[in-house]
C-alpha cells in the first residue's frame, strides 16, 4: 500500500496518518495464538468507521542504527538468524518465523517515520497499525510476543534530537521493556496503568525511576475487576496534571486494547466509551499535531475495533475532567490512596 496524496477534508474531525504494511499479516504466531493477524483488519476497521480522514503510508523499514538505539547488536543479529533459520518460539509465547523479520523491522521503522510524516503537516496524529507489538522487548530479550520496543526506538529517535517524550501506556500488561529502557531518563515520562499482578509482574507504585530519572515513571497498577471509573479518575487526577506539568514535545501511546472487558487474556472493564475519554484527555495536553500511537494487544476482534474507533474519536474531541469519583472502597480505593501518595511526593498535584 503506497502513500496518498493529502487532500483537505472539510467535514473530518482529525486527520491521521496510518501507518500499516501486509507484512503484518505474514508474521505467523502459529494456530490458536491470540496474537494473530486478524488483529490488524479489526484495528483497520475501527479507525476508518471513525470520522477521521485518513492517509493510509507503508511502514518503512527501520534504520539500523534506529533500532542500535535501543537494541543490543548481537540480538538483533541473533533475531535475524533465528528468523532466516525458520523461526520458532523464542519463550513459551513469543514466536517469531522468517516474516517475522521484515514485519519487526518495519514495525520499528513505522514510529519514526511517523514522527517525520507529522513535522511535514501530513496529518494531525499517526496511528502505527503494525505487528509484533513491542512494549514487553528488552534491549537484549524478546518477550510478552515483542521483538523490537517499537514505541522506545521512536521515543529515543526523538530524544536524540533534543526533544522530551511523554510515553502513556493504557495496555492491560505492564510495559516492563519501556521502563526498563528510560528508567533513569529524565527526557521520557513513562505512565501506566494496567492489571496487577499479572503478566509481566512489574509495575507496582513503587517503581518511580532512579537517578536523573527519579519520578520519571508512574505506575498505576489497578487490581481484576477495576472498571473506567477508577481509569478516568486517574487521567483526571494523577496523569492529566503531571503531564502539564512535564511539557512534552511528543506524547506516544502505547495503545492496546486488552483492559477491554470482552478480552480473553485480562481482567480489567473497560469498556469503547473510556478509551474515547482517555484519548480525549491526552489530546488535551499533547501538542499539537504531536500525539502517535502503537497498536500494542487486545485480542477480542470486536473489542478492537469499537475501541480504536472510540480512540479516534476521542482524539478529534479533546475534554475537560469529567469528575469521575475516586475509587472509595475494596482494593481500588486501596491503590488509588498509594499511587496518589507515592505521586504527590513527586510531583506538585
């Protein structure tokens, strides 16, 4: 799919640049694995039954030097070798074949370039619709079904060049390889909220950066059972207000869509309407013409597309705080207390 002339759209609400390649769909996690290639048309689907215009761009394979960025070399060298040998599981759910190369090296080269598409005026924000996901990848380590950390490639490629990031990361897992990798950057705020404990483990309060970086990462962890309320009050009391006050150039998101209440593979109960809201209060505090998006997981097809639709929508509709209430019993309510102290330490709430 080449690039298309941009057009101006009178009646559309926000213009995206979608960033998509059919390699995607070549990436074979084998039979039964819910990181399967439906993924992208579901995804595809949402965004174009949205109000949005879009401007469909093939994602371009990645500069090595991107991926060295963050990346040790001899993993990615060992990657390419075990993707030209034939592939296979590199960890009980990570799987990787000889597509697998091309469609990790292009997933990595979508953000960049994204970030290149929105300085020329191209479009309003870039959704990169690309697998394998990649907020689980270690600098040295494959895992959580990610080869490349395709959001912290982008977020270093824009470091480099002076810029400070704003990493927000509403997938159900805990993107442990994003922490890990700017966990003593002060130039990237990482945030997340997701299901805890659950895969991989990490991101409990405590967790605040180190170093240069100290108070650079704020986690969220919700327990089962946590619904939108509890989600939105967070954006409005905790994320919304640090972000203004970190001042971003460039705000990424980790999009996934598995906290959805229909996902096969978590706990938590969101529902389409709270990622329009969470969108809608990141584009509230994201510069203008400066907000990109990972695909990242969510394994309901349906699930997928009402929620990258509701995220659209939301990011064309920017909100105040709706008020949502604090959570005020059960363990919610227990987590809501921890995070809010542990953040108020760093930051002037």
């Amino acid at each position: 799919m080449g690039g298309e002339a941009w057009q101006p759209c009178q009646d559309c609400a926000v213009r995206v640049t979608l960033f998509t390649h059919e390699i995607s769909l070549d990436h074979d996690t084998g039979r039964g694995h819910p990181e399967r290639p439906a993924r992208i048309g579901a995804v595809l689907e949402g965004i174009r039954r949205s109000s949005a215009e879009v401007v469909n761009i093939e994602s371009p394979i990645a500069a090595r030097r991107s991926i060295e960025l963050i990346h040790d070399k001899a993993y990615i060298d060992a990657i390419e070798e075990f993707c030209e040998s034939g592939g296979g599981a590199l960890d009980p759910d990570t799987i990787a074949r000889p597509a697998s190369w091309e469609a990790a090296l292009r997933s990595a080269g979508a953000g960049p370039a994204a970030v290149d598409a929105l300085i020329r005026g191209d479009g309003d924000v870039a959704y990169i619709v690309m697998r394998p996901p990649g907020h689980h990848a270690l600098p040295s380590r494959a895992m959580g079904f990610c080869l490349f950390n395709n959001i912290a490639i982008t977020a270093r490629e824009l470091t480099e060049r002076g810029d400070r990031v704003a990493i927000v990361d509403w997938d159900v897992h805990h993107g442990n390889g994003t922490q890990d990798i700017f966990y003593n950057d002060p130039d990237v705020l990482y945030v997340s909220m997701h299901e805890y404990p659950a895969y991989p483990g990490s991101g409990s309060p405590s967790e605040v950066g180190s170093g240069a970086g100290s108070g650079s990462t704020l986690n969220i962890p919700w327990p089962t059972g946590t619904g939108g309320v509890a989600y939105r009050w967070a954006f409005d009391r905790l994320i919304v207000p640090v972000l203004e006050r970190y001042e971003p150039d460039w705000v990424l998101v980790s999009s996934g869509y598995d906290a959805h209440a229909a996902d096969p593979l978590a706990g938590i109960r969101l529902v389409e309407d709270d990622y329009r809201y969470m969108a809608s209060r990141v584009a509230v505090v994201a510069p203008t013409g400066r907000t990109i998006l990972f695909l990242e997981g969510g394994y309901d097809l349906a699930a997928l597309a009402g929620s990258a639709e509701a995220t659209v929508e939301g990011l064309a509709d920017p909100q105040g705080s709706s008020g949502s209430p604090r959570p005020d019993r059960g363990p919610a309510a227990i987590v809501a207390d921890e995070v809010e102290a542990t953040i108020s330490k760093q930051w002037d709430l």
